[in-house]
C-alpha cells in the first residue's frame, strides 16, 4: 500500500494544514485531539485560535480550565479539553515540560491511546509507528476485506497487525497522513470514491463490490430522550444566571442555566433564591441537541429577577452579561438560546 499511498499523496494529499507547519509533538497532539469526532474544517479555526493563546504545553497547563473550554465552545466532546489540560499539567509536572518522546509514555497521559501516541511520533518525529485512527480502520477494513464490528477485540487485534505490517520503515509521516487523507476524502464512510482511489487495483472489497458493507456497522441502539427544564433567570442589565457543572458527565466544567427535572421545580427555585423573580408561564420552544447515546431536550423556561434573594450554595455560579462576556466554556445550544434573548 505504501508506495501507491505516497504516490497518491504527493498530488492529491493535504499538504497546508495549520499543524502541518512546523509540526512539533505538542501542536500534532492538539491537532489530533481536536480531529477526534470532528471534521478538518471546522477544526481550523479553534486550532488556530488555541495555539494563539497556548502556544506549548506551559501556557495551556497554567491557564484556568474555563479558559480552556471556553476555546473548545464548540467544538463537543469536551472530556477531550479537560484531558488536555490535565495532561498540559502532567507534562509540566513529571515530564520537565515537554511531551515523552516514547510513544509508550505518551499513552499514560490522559485523553492520549495507542493511535493518538503513534500519531504523534510519526507525524513529529517521523518514528515508525502505526496508527489506527477511524479513518485508517476503514481503509483497512475494506483494502482487507476485514469483517466484524471494529470495537470488537478480535478485529482490533486484526486490524492493529495490518496497520503495523503496512507501516513503512520510510516516509513514515507522509504515509500517515496519506492514509489519514485517503480515508478522509476518497475511503469515505458513504460513498466511497474508488475509481479515484490508489489502492482499487489490490482492495478486497472493491473487488467483491463489498465496499459499502465494510467495516461492518455497530448494531443500532435506540437513542433514548432525556428532558430538562432550564431556568435562564435574567436581570434588568441582559445579565443571565449560569452555574458551572461537575466536571464529570455531559458537558462536565462548562457553565449552563440551572437545569431542573420539571417546570414546577424550575418556579420553586425562582421563587425561593431570586429576588423579585417574575417566571413566564409557559416554556419556550423545546431546543433538541443530540449526543452520543441520548437526545437532550431543554424546555427553556424565563424568568426576570433582580438578583439573588438571600446567599447561594450549591455549585458555583455567576451573572454572564452577554454584552460583556467573559472567557467560560457554554455549550453551542446554551450560547445560542443566550444569544436568542437579546
Ligand atoms: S478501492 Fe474503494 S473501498 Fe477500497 S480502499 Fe479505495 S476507496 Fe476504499
């Protein structure tokens, strides 16, 4: 695979990506972590704008989490920012500042597994180590005609042995991007583009025409609903009530509007800790956001007040006045219900 991958790549691979300049460990680690679960385009800008602000790992590790996740708004999966920064911190800590130049090592930190630490050599370093990113199991599903579901130990077995037997002892970095390229734009999920592809002549499934069966799809589980309330308690000056969330859990660390199991607990805590409150009858348009395993669906329920109507305990909280906001983590459907009220 190797030599028609380098080939390919030479004229069809991406070559002006922003961590593809000046490619050190710590700006491939980031890239990586933030190309999880999401797509190159949208990764561009917060890239660009994380490494502005953390340019190596000292500056992420000293800055406070809500300044972290405030530059991840956005972009989901946050356990992925929290891990960051406590890896930041570990390296800082028992790693003289910089990141373990053993990919072994780097797999101890948090947030980092066997492909992101490979990753991080060989696109670094150009170290002969194999990656298994989902882009790279696919091709490999398919040039191999690999069945089974890919989480399954057996076939992750499977598929880390071709990975590390088609890894060249050359070129290792192209490589490993030309196999993340190909199955990013060409090896596609849906659809895959094979008569554009370099590798069609030896693909088992192309040649079985069993490329839209493989890598065999996960059984669908049905995504089950999950229903909150959420008070967004406003003051005369557009200032809305946020608490900041367990670090643990869906979006752990970031600030939302008090959540509430119905309207009726929503009004009772507007009644008894806000002063002055005025709660609208009714809730607003249900907001529907989907996550990995269930669906959220926030009945926003507004209320003004002026302020707290004796001493808050609880998780910490504060006043975010949108027209002067500060640097915290929001969740996308939490900015934009924010964004609707003014
Ligand atoms: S020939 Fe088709 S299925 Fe095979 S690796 Fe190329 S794009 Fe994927």
């Amino acid at each position: 695979m190797a030599p028609a991958l380098l080939a390919w790549h030479a004229r069809h691979g991406r070559h002006d990506l922003p961590w593809q300049r000046n490619p050190t460990p710590y700006r491939v680690w980031v890239s990586e972590i933030m190309l999880q679960q999401t797509q190159v385009a949208t990764v561009i800008g917060y890239f660009d704008r994380f490494m502005q602000r953390f340019p190596d790992p000292a500056t992420l590790a000293a800055a406070p989490l809500d300044e972290v996740l405030h530059l991840w708004s956005g972009l989901g999966y946050y356990s992925r920012a929290r891990n960051l920064h406590r890896a930041a911190q570990l390296v800082m800590t028992d790693h003289g500042g910089e990141l373990p130049a053993a990919a072994a090592t780097l797999a101890t930190l948090p947030g980092i597994g066997r492909s992101t630490a490979a990753a991080i050599r060989a696109l670094s370093a150009g170290e002969c180590a194999a990656i298994l990113d989902g882009n790279v199991r696919r091709v490999l599903a398919r040039y191999f005609a690999v069945a089974g579901v890919t989480s399954q130990r057996a076939v992750q077995e499977r598929l880390w042995e071709l990975a590390e037997a088609c890894t060249p002892g050359h070129d290792v970095a192209v490589y490993t991007q030309a196999i993340m390229d190909l199955g990013a734009t060409i090896c596609v999920r849906r659809r895959p583009l094979c008569p554009a592809c370099p590798l069609e002549q030896g693909c088992s499934a192309r040649r079985s025409g069993r490329q839209h069966e493989l890598p065999t799809a996960r059984p669908r589980v049905a995504r089950r609903t999950r229903s909150v309330v959420m008070l967004l308690a406003r003051q005369a000056d557009g200032s809305v009530l946020l608490e900041r969330r367990a670090e643990r859990g869906v979006w752990g660390g970031l600030w939302c509007p008090p959540q509430f199991p119905s309207i009726e607990a929503a009004r009772l805590f507007a009644e008894t800790r806000l002063a002055a409150a005025e709660v609208e009858p009714q809730s607003r348009t249900i907001i529907r956001h989907a996550f990995t395993h269930f669906q959220l669906e926030i009945s926003p329920l507004l209320a003004s007040c002026t302020g707290w109507s004796g001493v808050m305990d609880g998780p910490p909280v504060l006043w975010y006045n949108p027209a002067k906001p500060e640097r915290l983590g929001l969740p996308a459907p939490v900015s934009a219900l924010i964004q609707s009220l003014s």
